[in-house]
C-alpha cells in the first residue's frame, strides 16, 4: 500500500466513511481540504525560505508532520527541515560568533554529550555535524557564510520533499476520482 492509499484509507475510516467505493455525494472533505490547501502551505514554505524567514518556516513546517506517519521519505525530510531550520532560527536570534557557544551549549545540554551509538542514526549525524562546523567557526563573516550554506542546503532539502509531496497529492486526487 502506497503512502497516498494509507492516508486516504485512515482519513476516510476517521470520517466513517466505508473502505470501498464511496459514492461521490460521502468523498472526504478533510482530503478534498488537503488537495486544495497543501499548494499554498507549500507555496508559503518556499516564499518564506526564498525570503530567508527562517523563523517562520521552522514554525509552519511543524504543521506537517502528521504527514510522518504514512511515509518514510516524509519523516526523513520532516525531521531534516526542521532540525535544520531549528538550528539556523537559533543561530539568527544573535548571529554573532559570540552567540555560537550558547546554541553549542543549548543543544549539549537538551539532547546530552555526542557519543558513539552502535547504529547511529543518520538524523544524529546532520545534527552533530551542523554543530561541530557552528563551533569551529572563527569570524562573523564566516558565520555569515555558514548560515547562507545552511539556507541553501534546507532551499535544496525543502526541493526534495516538495517533490514527495506533489506526487502524494497528485496520488490522493486519482483516489478521490
């Protein structure tokens, strides 16, 4: 079963609708909504990332991450652009090499010391090593430099899982058909 076919299954189970054809009258409106509105949460994400509103893309991508649950490709990307954006919007609160050793300490102390897992996830990679350049790095220009890198690496991330997204919704619309 596709992701698509999972979510359309849960959402019209959630709603009563019955499993097999459902006449057009009973189609789900909460998956109509979401045909019609995920374009402009995507539109809105990509403005905000265009626009280097880190702030607000890191509060909104939060809203999809209901979206987890029906694809492996959605949390990866999902737990990305958020760690990602959630790093930078700490970052940009004061985006001095000074502040630098406060986001170090904040992320130290809420997920603990790095140490070696035995099957460390890939998720735990990205972080530590989003921290590990943030901690070396010397100048305000360089941090500039950084934080212009991670834009474009969230701008490239955020690329992927829009792709996902689209075929997901070009999947739920040959469903609702």
């Amino acid at each position: 079963m596709t992701p698509a076919e999972r979510f359309y299954k849960y959402f019209n189970r959630a709603y009563g609708h019955p499993e097999d054809d459902i006449p057009s009258q009973l189609k789900n409106e909460f998956i109509e909504e979401f045909i019609s509105q995920i374009p402009e949460v995507i539109d809105e994400l990509e403005t905000n990332l265009l626009k280097h509103e880190i702030h607000k893309f890191y509060v909104q991508i939060k809203n999809l991450k209901y979206l987890c649950e029906y694809s492996e490709e959605f949390n990866r990307y999902w737990l990305l652009l958020r760690s990602i954006s959630g790093g930078l919007d700490r970052v940009l609160e004061d985006p001095t090499t000074d502040h630098i050793a406060d986001v170090y300490i904040y992320y130290f102390s809420r997920y603990g010391g790095r140490r070696k897992l035995r099957d460390e996830n890939w998720f735990e990679g990205h972080r530590w090593e989003f921290l590990d350049r943030l901690s070396n790095i010397p100048t305000n220009d360089d941090l500039n430099d950084f934080i212009l890198e991670k834009i474009d690496d969230l701008s490239n991330y955020f690329q992927l899982y829009k792709k996902e997204l689209t075929s997901f919704i070009l999947e739920l619309k040959e469903l609702t058909n």
